[in-house]
C-alpha cells in the first residue's frame, strides 16, 4: 500500500493506529503518576521541535525505565505519527506529560523532593562525578540552543559530560540516552 505525502510509514513495533494511541497527559496526571514511587526518573524536554528526537529520546525513557517525560504543552513537539513510528512503541509505554508553565512544574517537583538536573555545556560538574541514585529529574535543552534561562535557573545543578573530538555538543536525543543510563547504571551498584 503507497503511504500519503507527509504520512509515516508502516512500523512493525509499534501498535496499529487506534489501538490504545497514546495520548498526552496533562499536569493533573502527574501526581498520580509519582504515587508510591519513592525514588521516580523524570526527563524533561525543554522546547524539543524535532519528533525525530522526541521519538527517539521516548525509545530511550523506556528502555531506562523512565516513569515520566515532562514538555510544555507550547514551543513543543508533540506525539505525531513520527514520532509514534521513531519510538517504535515507547509512546504508548512512557508516560507524556504536556505542562502549561514548565518553570512552575520545576518547582512542584523540587517540593516533592525530586532534584532537577540540568545539562549544560557552561556546567563546571561532570555527569559521571554526580549522584543520580535520588529521585531526579534530568533536565534537557532544545536542539540547537539547549536550555531557556529560566529552565536553567530551576535546576538545582547543572553537568556536563566530556567532549573529546572536535564537536562541541551531541544531538540532544544521544544526550539523553547518556544521561538516562548513567542514572540506570548507578541506580544499579
């Protein structure tokens, strides 16, 4: 069968459309989502455009056993065809939670006692020297510019991971993956 222009093509691994589709959450979701969980792993995405990256970052979440992705609801990508089909099935595993004011959300999880790790390339701390064990949020900017100045400022910390070639930065959605299963890895010591 020929797919339409703009249509994603068939994914073997993810469910037939229409069948439990995944679906945003909004942010009165999220309380339930972090009951009982004494230690969650939260990623949030400030501002990601590409659903490749989405989709990707989700395959990612899951496979890390991530409980929860935060994103604003605007500036935002949200769950397409693509990145239903990059996620090959993530996104109807990993809960997507679309937040009204992402700096406000921050401060809700810093009350619960969750600790917001930032990524940043101006961050003096290595990924690799801090403590993810906690309950933690790790905290990813947009392509390209990485973080807003007031999600950075929401962080409790900031780190950074060694770049040893020639390119400053990596694709935000390997960022994550680096990030995520350091946390998987020390959780597991």
């Amino acid at each position: 069968m020929r797919k339409k222009a703009g249509e994603a093509r068939e994914n073997r691994h993810a469910r037939p459309r229409g069948e439990r589709e995944a679906k945003p959450r909004g942010e009165g979701d999220l309380d339930d989502l972090l009951k009982g969980v004494t230690s969650p792993l939260l990623l949030i995405l400030d501002c990601i455009q590409d659903p490749n990256n989405l989709g990707a970052i989700l395959r990612t979440a899951d496979g890390a056993g991530v409980d929860a992705v935060i994103a604003p609801k605007d500036k935002a990508v949200g769950l397409t065809d693509t990145v239903r089909r990059v996620s090959v099935g993530a996104s109807e595993n990993v809960p997507f939670v679309k937040v009204t004011n992402l700096a406000r959300t921050m401060r809700d999880l810093k009350e619960r006692g969750i600790w917001l790790v930032g990524t940043s390339d101006q961050a003096t701390q290595s990924l690799y020297e801090t403590d993810l064990k906690g309950p933690i949020a790790i905290v990813m900017g947009r392509e390209g510019e990485g973080m807003r100045q007031l999600t950075e400022k929401e962080c409790d910390f900031l780190v950074k991971f060694p770049m040893k070639g020639k390119v400053d930065c990596l694709n935000v959605s390997v960022s994550a993956a680096v990030c995520l299963y350091e946390a998987v890895r020390q959780r597991e010591l």
